[in-house]
C-alpha cells in the first residue's frame, strides 16, 4: 500500500520529477532550435531567389508591360513554390501598391505586409509574418534604380508541420517515460520501504527489550550499513542487559548472603547462655559481613558517580612507592590470614601525577582481587617503578593465571570469572579502569600460569621539591 507522504510516494515522485525535468530540458533545447533552424533555412532560400531576381529584373522589358509583368511573377512563384508580388513605392510617408501579384493582386493585406514596408524603408528586409492565420516567411528588396519593391512570401506550414510533429512526438515520449518512472520509482522504494520497514520492527524489537533476533540486511548501501550499526547495538545491548541480568542476580546474592548471617547472628547473640569466647566470634564474623556490605555499596556508589560525570579527580605529585608501603600496611593481616605472601618492592620514590586518594583505592582494588582470586600459599608482591613518562603501580602474584578466555573481559563491568576462587560482585577492576582513565592513565593485565600482573600505569612526574628540613642543635 502507498501511503500518501510515505517513502515510496517520496521517491516515486522524485523519480518522476527527475525524468520529467529532463525531458522538459531536451523539449526546450530541441524544439525551439529546431523551429529556428528550419524557418531561417527557408528565409535563406527566399533571399537567395529574391536577390538573384532583383539583379535581372530592371532590365526586364516586362515592367512596362502590365500583362507581361504578371506572367513574370506568375512564372517566378511557380518556380520556387512561393508568392510573388511587385510593389510599387509611394510617400511620404511610405506605402505600397501592389501592381503584380503571382496570386492575384490584393490591395487590402498585401499592401500592409510588414516585411515589404521594411524592404521600402531600409533596402532588404525578411521574417515572418501571419495572414488569416497561417504563417509565412518573406524577403523582400528594393529593385534599383526602378524603386519597385520585390516580395516573395512561402508558407511556413511544413515547416512547422515537422515541428509540432517532433513535440508531439516528445509529448508521447513523456507521457510514457513519467509512466515508466513512477512505476519504476514506485517499484524500487517498495523494495527500500520494506526494508526501512524491517529495520523499523527491529527497532522496535531492541526497545522492547528482546534482543534474540538479529538485525540482518544484504543490501551494500547505507541502509545496509545502518543496518550493521543497528546489529552492534543490538549486541551491545544484549550484552549491557546480560551484564545487568548477572549483576541483579550477584548482587542480590551478595547482599543476601550477609544479611541472612547478620539476622541468624543476631538472633543466636539474644540467646543469653551463650559464652563469651562464642559471643566474641559472632561479633568478629558479624563486622566481617557488615565490611562486606559497606564494600559492595561503595563500589556501586562508585559506579553510579563515574556514569553521572561527578566523580572529582584531583591532579597531583603522588610517589606510588609511599602507596605501595600502605598496602601491604594496611593489606597485610587480610593476606596473612588468608596463607599469602604479601611482599613489597619499590624503587626510589616512583612520582606520578594523580589524585592520591583514587590511586590508592585503584592499588587497594588490584591487591584484594589477587588475595581473593589466588589460592593459599600464593606470593603477592607490591611493586613501584618510575621511568621516563610513567610511573606503575604493578600488583604480580605466582598463582594460576586469568585463562585466556576472560582476560578480554576481567575489566567489564559485573563480569566474574567463575571457579572456586571467584567472588564479590565484578566491579572492582571495572572500576579501577575507570578510575585509571580519569586520571590520565590505565590498567593493564598480563598473565599466564605461574605469573599474572595487573599495573596501573599513571603520567610520571619529576620528583617535586622539598622544603629543607629543619636542623636543630
């Protein structure tokens, strides 16, 4: 169905204006010139017949002889298919009196034709002209020394004949190109309606929420291209809500997890026989999942700041040595009581440009995820290194490795690698990248079994100055 405004009328009638134009284009280049050509090639004839008349015609003793004069003009317009009439010249002002005619004198309308009274004023003289509606072309000419006026006149009407027969001819042409454009103007935007059609309920698809059927067109032009950018969103998209989907589901788990202890804690320390010894166990488990809690709510707040842009990011001189001291500071009792190693290895003072607080939650976010993603017995080393135009903050363990095929997308958001070592909600490297980002640098991961180092890589900056340290005596 054509809906009136719709993309197939739209283009059906473009392409009908389009052919239409050019024709009309042609029309006007062809038919005028045409007309033009074959009237001027009909006064050239007259010129040349009425000049090479004029040249004997004084010395003709037939203008003297009325009954003579008439046959000579008889005989001439039978000659050339044309009218021939002698005038005779009177004035001022000027006038004309017929005094031979190839067609029988007459006095009324000859003797205003405009082309002879041009002739009697300036010489020679030619054009057209129409007498009861059918056109002539003339020339005409002055016979010297008589005076007289020499006309010949020939209708124009085969002339024109052939004219109106070419832009019938084009007419005919038109009508049937516009007829074979709209058609083909209608059949091909039918072709392109369905497939903007198509698009369209994908469209719909994709906002309603379904994401399983793809997005597919053949064509190699820009609907199929934009059908290619509506498949990786799409994708995208289906991976977005896939994200969401497991986030839902690991978020709740962690939150359930910890509030289904604290509850079941809380109703056993009620319990008034309990000791203290079990009383004070209670209490450690129950800050531990309350930690757990906080944790998971800062990481999400977090989040939430960095999709909304109002996450400050400071710009400042930071030694990522002096962070790495305060990991394994504050990170040690947590690696000690899960049976790593947590060692440190710093070199100089390792200065880069940063905001502190945020490089530290970076370095902070590295640290836990080898304590929880290694086994017992696994060595974590701290490491700072400052070089030309960056400085890292690199966090290596010797445990087993990210497998290959996660390592893409350890740093997505809610994505987990499962296994047994596998915990928390997905967003700690997400996050750190992030972080990372704002403040002008990355995190990158490298690993393989037996060595795996995540490095947060920030702009280097020179050692800043120091103020002299006060000597006392």
């Amino acid at each position: 169905m054509i809906v009136p405004g719709g993309i197939r009328t739209k283009l059906a009638v473009a392409l009908v204006l389009i052919v239409g134009g050019a024709l009309a284009g042609a029309y006007l280049m062809v038919v005028p010139s045409l007309e033009r050509r074959l009237v001027e090639a009909k006064l050239d004839q007259l010129d040349d017949v009425v000049q090479k008349t004029a040249v004997g015609l004084p010395s003709s003793r037939a203008l003297s002889d009325p009954v003579a004069l008439e046959n000579l003009v008889r005989g001439l317009g039978s000659a050339v298919s044309a009218r021939v009439v002698i005038y005779q010249v009177l004035g001022p002002p000027t006038a004309l009196t017929p005094i031979a005619d190839s067609v029988g004198i007459d006095p009324g309308s000859m003797s205003r034709d405009p082309i002879a009274l041009a002739a009697a004023e300036s010489g020679t003289a030619r054009g057209r002209t129409t007498r009861n509606g059918v056109e002539f072309g003339e020339s005409a000419t002055q016979v010297v020394p008589s005076g007289l006026v020499l006309l010949f006149s020939a209708s124009l009407t085969d002339q024109l004949a052939t004219v109106r027969l070419v832009e019938r001819r084009l007419l005919y042409a038109t009508v049937v190109a516009l007829v074979i454009a709209f058609a083909l103007g209608t059949g091909a935007s039918a072709v392109h309606a369905r497939r903007i059609r198509r698009l369209e309920r994908a469209a719909n698809r994709i906002a309603a929420g379904s994401f399983d059927e793809p997005v597919v067109d053949r064509g190699q032009d820009e609907l199929g291209e934009l059908a290619v950018a509506f498949e990786r969103m799409r994708i995208q998209l289906a991976q977005l809500d896939l994200a969401r989907k497991e986030f839902v589901a690991n978020a709740s788990h962690e939150l359930r997890t910890p509030l289904f202890s604290l509850a079941g804690f809380l109703e056993l320390m009620a319990d008034e026989d309990l000791d203290d010894e079990t009383r004070a166990g209670f209490l450690a488990t129950t800050r531990e999942q309350v930690a757990r809690l906080t944790m998971l709510a800062s990481d999400l707040l977090d989040l939430s700041r960095i999709d909304a842009g109002k996450l400050r990011v400071e710009r400042e001189d930071v030694s990522l040595a002096d962070l790495a001291r305060a990991l394994v500071d504050e990170l040690g009792p947590l690696a000690e009581s899960s049976g790593h190693g947590l060692v440190l290895d710093v070199d100089g003072d390792a200065w880069a440009l940063a905001d502190e607080e945020r490089a530290l939650q970076v370095g902070r976010a590295l640290t836990r995820n080898a304590l929880v993603h290694t086994p017992r017995g696994t060595t974590i080393v701290v490491r700072a290194r400052s070089g030309d135009e960056h400085a890292t903050l690199a966090v290596e363990d010797d445990g087993p490795g990210v497998p290959a095929a996660f390592r893409e997308r350890v740093f997505d958001r809610f994505y987990r690698v499962e296994g047994s070592q596998a915990s928390g909600s997905g967003l700690g490297l997400a996050i750190a990248r992030e972080l990372a980002a704002r403040m002008g640098g990355n995190v990158t991961l490298e690993s393989h079994p037996g060595r795996t180092v995540v490095t947060l890589v920030l702009p280097a900056e020179h050692e800043p100055a120091r103020p002299p340290a006060l000597v006392t005596r």
